[in-house]
C-alpha cells in the first residue's frame, strides 16, 4: 500500500489541520462501470486511510449531469441524436420512465453505494448551478476572461478565439458556446450574442449558464476546498486539463490545486483500448457486483497503484483474483501492508464471502453437486479441505450464491459442465474403454481418504499400459463424465464424486 501511504502522508503534511476533501467526478453519459469504479474507490480509498489515522476526511463524488450529451451510445435508440447537446439531467431516460437520462444512469452507483460500503457524498452538478452555488465562480471567471485566455494559450498551446467565453448558455435547451458582450452582478444577468449577432440577456444564477469545462474543474476545486482528486491518465497529458486547471485555480480563484492522482485504465483482457461507456464494452456495476462481493472489487483495484494498468475478464482473471485474495485472508501472519489492504477491503463487511476453499474446486464441487448448496459441503468434506468447510460452512455458502450467478451469467463455457445422465459404450474404443476399466478396479481398492493427488498418480499410472498418450487419458475420462473434452482437474474432479458412482461410470454400466 505504498501508493496510498505516500498520497496521504503528503496530504496530512500540506493540511496539518481540519478535514481532508477528496472528490471524484464522473459524466453520467453511461452506466458506470469498472473503469469510472476505478476513481471512485481510489477517492474513497484515501478518504478511508486519513480517518483510520485520526483526522476527519470527506469524499465528494461529483455527478457531472449539466454536461451535454456529445453521441448516442450503443444500444440507445439513433433517436437520441435529437439531443446532442443537451443537459444529461434534461433526457428522458431511454426506459421510458419519468427520471433522466442522467437519473438512469446514475442509479447504477447509487444502487451499489451501500454494497460497496462508500461514504461518498454525491453531488449533482444541475443541482447546484441551478441553485446559485457556481454563480460566484461564473462571475469570477468572466472578470478574469483575458486571463483564462492567456493561461489556455499558453499552457495548452492552442490558440483561443476572439469570440471566445469561458461559459456556455442554455438556448432552447441546448448548451452553446455563444460571444461573451457583459454581465450585471446586482441582476445576476449574462449578455451574449446569439447566431443572428443579437444581444440576448439570460441569467446565470439559475444553471442556464455553465462554465466550460476547463474552467468548471478548477472552479470546482476551489468551491468545494478539494484537496486530493484521482482523475483518467487523458487529463494529466502535457497542456491538458489538470495543467491548465492548476494555474487557473490558483492565478483566477486564488486557491491551491488538489494533489493530483492520475489513473491508468481498466482494459479487457487483450485489448488495447479502455471500456468505453458509449461503445458498450463494459462490465456495469450491477453486473461485476452480481458475481463479486465488494471485498473482491476494492481488492482488485487498489492493490495497485493507480497509474498502473489493469485488465480485466470474467475467466482467468477472476478466478486468479478470488484466489489471491483468499490466500491473502487467510494468510496468518501478514505484514503491516497486508494488513492494511485487508483492513481497507473489509472496512464495513460483517462477514468474509471468500472462503479458504480455492474458488476452482468450488466451482467443480457446486456443479458436480448439481449446484446443491449442501451437496456441495458434503462434497469438499470428502477433500483436503474436510476441516475447513465446517470452519467455513456460512462464508462457503455465501460464495457460493456468486459463484452461481457468475456461472449462469458470465463464466466462460469451458469452465461449465454437468454430470452426464448416461454414457454409451460405442462412443469409446476399446482401448479407452480397457483404460477405464483398470482405472475403475484402482478406485474401487483406493483409501477411504484418497484424494485429489492419489487419483491424478492413479490417472498417470496407466499411462504406458494403456496405450493412450496423457491427453488422451484425461480426455476419455472427461467425455465419459462431463460429455465435454476438458475440465475441471482431473484429479480433485474424480476424488470429489461419489466412489460407487465413479467406479459403474467408468465401467460404463451407469
């Protein structure tokens, strides 16, 4: 957790006193998903580790839903085009229910909120520019205009043009950028010129003027006191927005930057590019909660520092991560960081819902159980792990509920199988079928506690007298059980069924 000691440190050392604000920010234009869940947690996660050293810490999540729309993403009706450019807040939600688009969107996190055990405050943007909040930030930053040009031209590099104004106007509902003539501070009235070149009066105390959002950011900071705030890699380039904003928020609104925590992306696994709200490559909070406890998702994205890269994918990856952080809960003696990131993923959690059990013996023993909960205990009872399922009967159970969404919804189908009802002789040789044989007799002399390495050796054993290469081997047994090439290890497979129901299978007489 060197990451997380480092930022805090610095935060505690730069503000000796009163409370730490942390904020996180994301544009309600899509379900959330893994990636924006990455600058939640990481936000949260520093909120966490200044109050577990004594000092009063805030996170304020800030939903941007004043920003316009900008395209339609998959799955929305290409009637949505007639939008672009409108508030988030001010969509009909594409369920036809009577919330926004912004509302619909947003009720991913909120749903997730308790699960996930945040404190985060969530701020609508609407909201408050709606209610007067920003209107001291507008007016600032149309007093400072020469200055904000100045400062985007020179950090950016990009040239600002003549007409240019540090806000956008609300016109027929749309947001648009329009020339900036004066503003009265007594009436809370902004002149501008329309696309005739006409004056036109609108206020900006009611949210019909929003700040661009180079200028909005550091605004923001300074409303809000932001102190620390994780954002995407994209913002953190040279000339872009935190460098723009940084100056900004201490030469315009005369307060300091927050620490900046720029974030690497989550990917799939083997792909190049980050999930994509618009595009539809996501895996929705809804979803990933449905098929890993909470624990398991802080686990996965703070372990690592944020401007490492992670990828993600419902096979390999997730068996790997349940895993690790099994072997981590029930690793006696952790050091001092160990402790911490347990402590940092089960901070509100009653009870573990990862058991001491690798996940992929579960998962073997669940659907050789026929995905009976108490079969499935049973089961594991005959293995290594006797002890511990009566240890860990209620964190099993609780496990296995995941275990069975993820299998119905989103592991990969060479990890699925079930036991075959029946089995016919003609569809083996007779040299697979001998093989079966001799393996039969083996089971049916083995120990009462034989277990998933004995069957493997027994497997190997008949590898030169049966003929069979070793592939061969496993992939007669698999086809005899599973009806399927491949599967589960053979060895904890074969020692977890029943052993009168192994040995009539392999004789093939069941």
């Amino acid at each position: 957790m060197q990451w997380l000691n480092l930022v805090v440190e610095e935060l505690l050392k730069r503000h000796p006193d009163g409370e730490i604000v942390v904020s996180s920010g994301v544009s309600p234009s899509g379900k959330y998903h893994l990636g924006t869940l990455r600058e939640v947690l990481t936000a949260e996660a520093i909120a966490r580790e200044v109050r577990r050293r004594g000092r009063q810490a805030r996170h304020i999540h800030v939903v941007d839903d004043l920003d316009f729309i900008r395209k339609v993403p998959v799955g929305i009706p290409e009637s949505y085009s007639q939008y672009l450019g409108k508030p988030l807040c001010d969509i009909p939600a594409p369920d036809g229910s009577d919330q926004s688009y912004a509302d619909y969107y947003l009720q991913d996190l909120q749903a997730a909120s308790d699960e996930l055990h945040l404190s985060a405050e969530i701020m609508r943007a609407h909201q408050k520019y709606r209610a007067g909040f920003f209107v001291s930030a507008i007016e600032t930053a149309l007093d400072h205009i020469d200055d904000i040009k100045h400062i985007l031209e020179t950090i950016s590099g990009h040239q600002v043009d003549d007409n240019w104004s540090p806000v956008q106007v609300l016109e027929n509902g749309y947001l648009i950028n329009r020339p900036y003539v004066s503003h009265d501070t007594s009436k809370k009235i902004l002149v501008y010129r329309d696309a005739t070149d006409h004056e036109q009066e609108i206020s900006y105390a009611d949210g019909s003027v929003k700040l661009n959002w180079r200028i909005d950011w550091p605004a923001r900071w300074s409303l809000l006191g932001v102190q620390a705030e994780p954002f995407g890699r994209d913002h953190a380039t040279k000339g872009g927005s935190y460098d723009t904003g940084k100056v900004i928020v201490k030469d315009v609104y005369g307060a300091e930057p927050p620490y900046p925590l720029p974030y690497n992306f989550i990917n799939r696994t083997g792909e190049t590019k980050k999930m994509s709200k618009s595009a539809g490559e996501t895996i929705t909070l809804s979803e990933l909660l449905e098929v890993l406890p909470a624990e398991v998702i802080w686990y996965f994205i703070v372990r690592s520092a944020p401007d490492k890269q992670l990828f993600f994918d419902d096979g390999d990856t997730l068996i790997r991560l349940i895993d690790d952080f099994g072997l981590l809960l029930a690793k006696p003696n952790k050091t001092a960081a160990e402790q911490q990131l347990v402590d940092l993923c089960m901070e509100g959690v009653a009870q573990p819902t990862i058991s001491r059990v690798p996940f992929s013996h579960l998962v073997a023993s669940y659907q050789a159980s026929l995905k009976d909960v108490e079969r499935t205990l049973d089961v594991i009872r005959r293995t290594e792990y006797a002890q511990v399922v009566d240890e860990d009967a209620a964190i099993i159970k609780a496990e296995l509920k995941y275990i069975d969404a993820w299998l119905t919804k989103r592991a990969p189908e060479d990890v699925k199988f079930s036991i075959r009802e029946n089995v016919e002789a003609a569809e083996f040789t007779e040299t697979q079928q001998q093989f079966m044989r001799e393996l039969a007799d083996k089971v049916s002399a083995a120990p009462e506690d034989a277990d998933g390495a004995w069957f493997h050796n027994a497997i190997y054993e008949l590898k030169d007298t049966s003929g069979l290469a070793p592939k061969e081997l496993f992939a007669t047994l698999y086809q005899a059980i599973i009806g399927k090439a491949s599967g589960p290890r053979a060895g904890y497979f074969l020692s977890i069924l029943p052993r009168d129901w192994l040995v009539m299978r392999l004789k093939l007489e069941s």
